[in-house]
C-alpha cells in the first residue's frame, strides 16, 4: 500500500487552494491512515483576481488555508510568504531554495509532492526551487513526484512522457472537492476549469484512464522500492 501509515508526506504548493487541487486525495488518504503529512504553500498576499470584484487579502487566502486542512484531516502547514501571491519572481532563488532545504532537513520527508512547471511564474519558480531543493544527498526519498491540477493543460512542457502514478480517490473524491470549496476566494463559474464541478470531472477523466472511478494522476521524477 502506497501510503501505509509509516510514511512523511511533504506536500509544497504555490498557492493556496494549488494543495487541494493537485493533491487533494493523497492529504486526505495519507492523514486517515496516520501517515505524517506537511503542507507548503510557498505564497499568499492580496491579489484583484478576475473573477472577484473586491480584492482577496492574504489573511483570507490563510483562513481558507486552513479550513481547508482541518477538513483534510492535516494539522500540519504553513504559509511561507504572506505578501507574495503572483511575485515570487521578486524573491531571490537562493532564498527559496534555502528556505525549502531546512523544511526538508527538519521534516525528513519519505515522498515529497511538487508543482508540475506552469505557464504561471510562481509554479514554473516553485518548481524550478524544489528541483534544486531535492538535489541528489543522502536523503532516501520513496517517491518524488510532480502533480498537476486541471489548468495545467496549458503547458507545451513535454512532462507527459514522464512516468505515471496514478492515486485511487474514489472514496474521498466528495472530500476533496469540499476541501476545494473552503477556498471560497478562487470558486469559478461552471466554464472555467477549476470550477469544482470540473475538477470532479478531471478527476472522473484521470479515473478513466486506469480503470477508477475518480484518481490523482502524479508524474514520477524518483521511485524506490525497500
């Protein structure tokens, strides 16, 4: 079993609500069955979307944040950048990176989940970070994979030859779009992709293509079976 109860999940995320959609399911799943799961979620800050009238304030983004795991059943997150949603191209590499190494160093993650690189700037810098993060140590990793979430279909990055792992979230596909829904700052009409209804579908689609009802699909940078 995947997640057996012995694992450390380490979860890192750009934003908030990016955590839920991507890996949404494994935080779920890996909390229920006591594994030791922590979410990153490298920026917040006040940000005029298009979708909203008035702007989204950071201490929103972290309320939603947090409703969101404690619903997930995670006790264990944190926000690195309060004023940086949409500019972690102003932060220097280095200090993400450092920031990211002693995360790693005090957590001793057994899998680590990262962003897929994106035609946003903060999940292509995230990822670029977590790369240089995770380079080659004596750390043992179980599993370093990439997630996606459903805007990630605008990407002419070739990851898709990249090994697969797909996660059975068939019993928590409900919990996971609920999870979605406590960010109730980034909820979309019914035609945008990350509508919940169509982050159920994507699910129902990455379902399809091994045989689920509804799954995660993850992208394998390192496997190690012990």
């Amino acid at each position: 079993m995947l997640l057996s109860g012995n694992e450390r999940v380490l979860v890192i995320a750009p934003h908030a609500d990016d955590e839920v959609l991507g890996c949404g399911g494994v935080i779920e799943k890996a909390c229920r069955y006591n594994n030791a799961v922590k979410v990153v979620v490298t920026a917040v800050g006040n940000t005029k979307h298009p979708h909203k009238e008035d702007a989204v304030t950071g201490d929103i983004r972290k309320k939603e944040l947090e409703e969101a795991m404690h619903f997930l059943g995670c006790k264990d997150f944190e926000v690195l950048y309060d004023d940086k949603d949409s500019m972690l191209d102003t932060i220097p590499i280095k200090e993400l990176i450092g920031k990211l190494d002693k995360i790693i160093e005090a957590f001793s993650p057994s899998m680590i989940f990262i962003p897929l690189p994106s035609y946003h700037q903060d999940h292509q810098i995230l990822y670029d970070a977590c790369i240089a993060a995770l380079r080659p140590n004596n750390n043992l990793y179980k599993l370093i994979a990439m997630y996606e979430y459903p805007l990630t279909f605008w990407n002419p990055k070739p990851f898709w030859n990249i090994g697969s792992l797909y996660l059975d979230i068939s019993d928590t596909i409900d919990q996971k779009i609920e999870a979605f829904k406590k960010h109730k700052s980034q909820m979309r009409p019914s035609n945008h992709p990350i509508a919940p209804e169509n982050v159920k579908k994507w699910a129902e689609m990455r379902g399809l293509e091994i045989g689920l009802e509804y799954a995660e699909k993850y992208y394998v940078l390192k496997s190690m079976i012990i």
